[in-house]
C-alpha cells in the first residue's frame, strides 16, 4: 500500500545517517517503527502496584516526602517497604 507521510526534518536526517550506515531502505524503517509502535501499545500493562497507606488515610509521611515518582520507582523495583511506617503495626 502507498501512503504519504510528513517527517519533520530533523527525524529525516537521522533516518538518512541510517540508511547510509545500515544500507537499509525508508520502507523498512517506517515498517520496523511502525510494528514495533504497535507491539508495545498491545504488550501487557504492567501489574497494579500496592501503595503504602496508612490505615487507608492515603501516603505514608515518608512516601509523601519522596513524591509519586519516587515511590512508583521503589515499587516497581520491590523496594516498597522502606516507606512503611513504624507506628503502623
């Protein structure tokens, strides 16, 4: 299928340093992107994360000095527990 696509010029020189190093055509790139934009929006979203809270009362003290990043972070790498707090039993 033919189709015309508009690609801002700075994307258009990377492509082109590519092509030249790889000897790879424009079709096969766009294809290649393409399936690979695709098989990530249809890979499986990552698990829901359990948030420290405290009695249901939202953010630990030390989760609420990190910030949501942070405390996004340390759950995805196991590491959750850090920010529990020592009064909760």
């Amino acid at each position: 299928m033919k189709t015309t696509v508009e690609i801002s010029e700075a994307t258009l020189k990377r492509v082109r340093a590519v092509q030249r190093q790889d000897t790879v055509t424009l079709r096969e790139l766009v294809e290649e992107g393409l399936n690979l934009a695709v098989d990530r929006r249809r890979a499986p979203r990552a698990a829901k994360l359990k948030l420290p809270v405290v009695r249901g009362q939202g953010l630990t003290p030390k989760a609420e000095l990190l910030g949501m990043k942070a405390v996004l972070a340390l759950a995805a790498s196991g590491g959750i527990d850090v920010l529990a707090d020592e009064s909760e039993p």
